[in-house]
C-alpha cells in the first residue's frame, strides 16, 4: 500500500518524459505551426526568391454555392450547398517571398476607444527565413514553459 501512494506521488514528476511538443512561431504561413521539418518540406531558393514548399495529398469539400440559414436569429450559419469532396495529389509548390500588406499611415481618433484608419498605402515586405521553434512538455498544455527555444533559419535549396 505505501508503495502505491509513493508511485502515485512520482507520477506528476515523470510526466515529461512521455513526449514533448515542438511549436513554431513566425508571421511566414509556409512554415508548420506545429513538429520539426526538413529541408524536403520547406526550403528557400535565393535566386528566384521563393520558397520551395512540399504540400501533402489532401482531401478538400467544394460547395457550388453557399447560402444563409436563419433558423438561429442571432447567429446566421453559412451552409454548403452541393458539397463534392475532392482529392489533390502530392506536389511542390513555388511560393514568393514576397507579400503586399495594408498599412494605415493616418488614423482618426475622434472615438478615443476605436480609433479608424482614414489612409492607408500598400507596402510590399518579405516573409522572414527565420522562426522560433519551442520545445514543451506534453504535461505543459497551456505552453507556458518552454524548455528550450531556438531561433533557426530555412534551409537554402540544393
């Protein structure tokens, strides 16, 4: 019986070496939010500027056209008519570095507490070859703690 509650009370402490979870943060959408990758998922080819990008056969469901159901009046869902589930095979992509994004350069704060853009102006920017890999506990599931964080690069293309 002691050996029993001394076992249920090293339990919590062992709780790590069953797994760990690797999270990746960066604003590049190419990059997998979540596990490690090689070069063969994603990789960067200096002289065209893009990326090199393996995507995974999937399955996708295309709806010829959508409509509002309002049984719910608060909430109005967007419900797919005709669904047709369709296969996409295994392929790589070639994705631009590049990206435009909407950037206010003048704002109206009459309302102090929503402040509304009154110009803004197109700026191109590139997606950065760095990313933030953070290693967890499995036991740490609101990812708190990390165990270890590394800033690594994208692999350069052969």
């Amino acid at each position: 019986m002691k050996f029993v509650i001394a076992f249920m009370l090293l339990v919590p402490g062992l709780a790590f070496a069953y797994g760990e979870t690797i999270l990746n943060r960066t604003i590049n959408p190419y990059v997998p939010k979540q596990g490690s990758f090689t070069k063969q998922a994603i990789c960067y080819k200096p002289e065209a500027n893009a990326f090199k990008v393996y995507v995974p056969a999937h399955k996708a469901v295309i709806c010829k056209s959508y409509r509002w159901d309002h049984s719910d009046s608060h909430y109005p869902k967007k419900v797919c008519v005709g669904p047709k589930v369709v296969a996409y095979p295994a392929k790589y992509i070639t994705a631009s570095r590049d990206y435009v994004q909407e950037v206010c350069i003048k704002w109206n704060r009459d309302d102090s507490t929503r402040p509304r853009c009154v110009k803004s102006v197109q700026q191109t920017k590139k997606y950065p070859l760095e990313y933030t890999q953070s290693v967890y506990e499995m036991s740490d599931y609101r990812h708190e703690r990390p165990l270890s964080s590394k800033v690594k690069t994208i692999a350069n293309c052969d």
